[in-house]
C-alpha cells in the first residue's frame, strides 16, 4: 500500500460519528481528504474544524444527498474531473434505523429510503468511480457494515408490505457485503480490494442515540477497527472479506448465496440504471 500521506481517501459521510473522527485521524497522517457530507453548513463546519485540528489544507468538502441517485452521479463527476486517482474509497454513510416507532420513508428516487442511501448510493458510488480507483492501483474500498443484518426477501425489498425500522437499517447492512463479496471477486486483478467492516457496537453515536437509545462502545472503537481496514499493512491483497472489528468474521448465511447475490447485483443495475462503458 502506498503511504497515507501520498494517499487521496473519499469519506462519505464524514460530517458526524465514525467518518468525522476517521477523517481527522487521517488528516493528522497528512492524507488528502476528500469530505463527503449532505448539509452544506455542516460539512462547512467539518471541514474547518478538521482543519484547526490537524493544520491540514488538504481537506476537500463535497456534497451530495444520497436521498437522491442523480446527486451521486453528480458527485462522482466532480471528484471524478478533480481526482483522477482516488486510493481509498470508504463508503461510510448511512442512515441509522431512527426512532422504534418511524415509518416507513421514500428516497427521491421513489426507492424505501435506507436501502437508497445506505445501499444503492454507495453502490452507484462505488462503480462511477471505479476508473479513479483504478488510475494507481493498489487501491482500498472499504464498505462499512455492521454485524446487525437481515436477509433480503427479494419479493418485499421495499419492505411495503413487512417494514420495521431495525430491518430496514439490517437489510442494508447484509446487501453491503454483498456487494462486497462480488465487488472484490469481480476486481481480483485489478489490485483493488474490496472489504466490509463492524466497526463497533452501538458507538455513541447520532444514529446509535436516536434509534437504540443506549450506547455500548466509543467512536474511538470504529475508529481503531476503521483505520485498520485502511492502513494496514497486513491486508495488502486481503479482499472479499468480513470483518468483525479487526478480525475476519462469518456474515449472515445469505451473503454466501450466489444466487441471492447475483439477484442483489441485477436489482441495483436496474434500480440505479447505471449506463455500462
Ligand atoms: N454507531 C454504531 O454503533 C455502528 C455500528 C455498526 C455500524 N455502523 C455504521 O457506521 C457508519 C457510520 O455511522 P455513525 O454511527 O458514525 O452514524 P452518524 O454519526 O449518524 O453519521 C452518519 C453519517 O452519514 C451521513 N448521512 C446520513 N444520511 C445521509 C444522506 N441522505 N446523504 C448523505 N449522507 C448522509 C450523516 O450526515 P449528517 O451529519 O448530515 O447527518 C453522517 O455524516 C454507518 O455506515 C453505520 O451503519 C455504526
């Protein structure tokens, strides 16, 4: 891998919790960060706070909702015409199941909001900007999951007819590594790869606060097993996994189903109608 410093490293959402703190860690290392957030306020903040922190002037905000999958085509156009190489993806953002008694919501999109920002986004994300993670290789993509998953029922994605907050949370969880598993294989020689991370358990964070109402571990906990995935040395050529904090780990039964996953993967083409090269 190539040293942290020389390295350009794409955090969507680093405006709160794991990604914000993750980001500062790697500015103090001298990465150039490239910010992503969806508030034009609070990524404004973020990025002046980073930089009071650390005294990097390499720290870069971009917005995009993920709410909405013309907002990411438009996001990775940007980064895409700034950076041409991108070394580290870390597809953070997310939506946490909010309170026990929300209802069921839309994306722009029309699509049930979580799996749109939590899933599609960054899948969309991920495969825009493939040619930037492909200019130097080696390059890092890093899903953030979580152990918390829920099978797919592919006859009720949407979840309109069977929706709890914490499944919808769960369910794209399970389809990020996924498309972690498939990413990885489909780039196994292209020196990319591609892993998914629980960082930690109920970190005391915004998501954590709002939808479970306890905490049970720190954003310093995320940020020690993020890092990892990141920065070490010890997973150059490591890909396709899941990862329990720094320990490779089992994931729910569905994401060793080809089929499950070849259905997950026609699902997203077709739902983010992305253009093939
Ligand atoms: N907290 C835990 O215990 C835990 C456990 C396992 C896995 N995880 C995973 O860790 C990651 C970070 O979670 P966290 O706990 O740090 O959560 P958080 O503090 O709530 O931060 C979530 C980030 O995602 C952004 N985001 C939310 N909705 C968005 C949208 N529509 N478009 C663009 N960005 C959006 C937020 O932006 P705003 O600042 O504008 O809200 C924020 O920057 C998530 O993938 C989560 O699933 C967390």
């Amino acid at each position: 891998m190539k040293p942290i410093a020389e390295q350009t490293i794409l955090i969507t959402g680093a405006t709160d919790g794991l990604g914000k703190q993750t980001a500062l860690e790697l500015a103090k290392q001298g990465a150039t960060i490239l910010l992503h957030g969806r508030d034009p306020q609070r990524l404004d903040n973020t990025r002046q706070e980073l930089q009071a922190a650390t005294g990097s002037t390499r720290l870069e905000p971009y917005l995009a909702d993920f709410s909405s999958l013309d907002a990411v085509h438009a996001l990775a156009e940007t980064i895409q015409a700034r950076h041409p190489q991108i070394d580290t993806l870390i597809n953070n953002a997310a939506l946490g199941p909010g309170a026990p008694d929300s209802t069921r919501e839309l994306s722009q999109d029309g699509y049930e909001l979580r799996f749109a920002v939590n899933y599609l986004a960054s899948y969309l994300l991920t495969y825009l900007l493939l040619p930037c993670l492909r200019h130097t290789p080696p390059s890092r993509i890093i899903n953030v999951g979580s152990i918390g998953q829920y099978p797919l029922d592919f006859d009720d994605i949407m979840l309109e007819r069977h929706y709890t907050p914490l499944n919808a949370y769960r369910q794209t969880k399970l389809a990020l590594v996924m498309f972690t598993f498939d990413l990885a294989d489909m780039l196994k020689d292209d020196d990319i790869t591609v892993n998914c991370v629980h960082p930690a358990s109920l970190m005391n964070t915004k998501m954590v606060v709002e939808g479970f109402g306890r905490t049970m571990s720190t954003v310093a906990d995320g940020v020690a097993s993020l890092l990892y995935l990141i920065t070490s040395p010890a997973l150059d050529g490591i890909t396709g996994k899941f990862f329990d904090h720094q320990q490779e780990a089992r994931a729910n039964e569905q994401a060793y189903d080809p089929v499950a996953r070849r259905q997950l993967h026609l699902l997203s083409e077709q739902l983010t109608m992305r253009s093939r090269a």
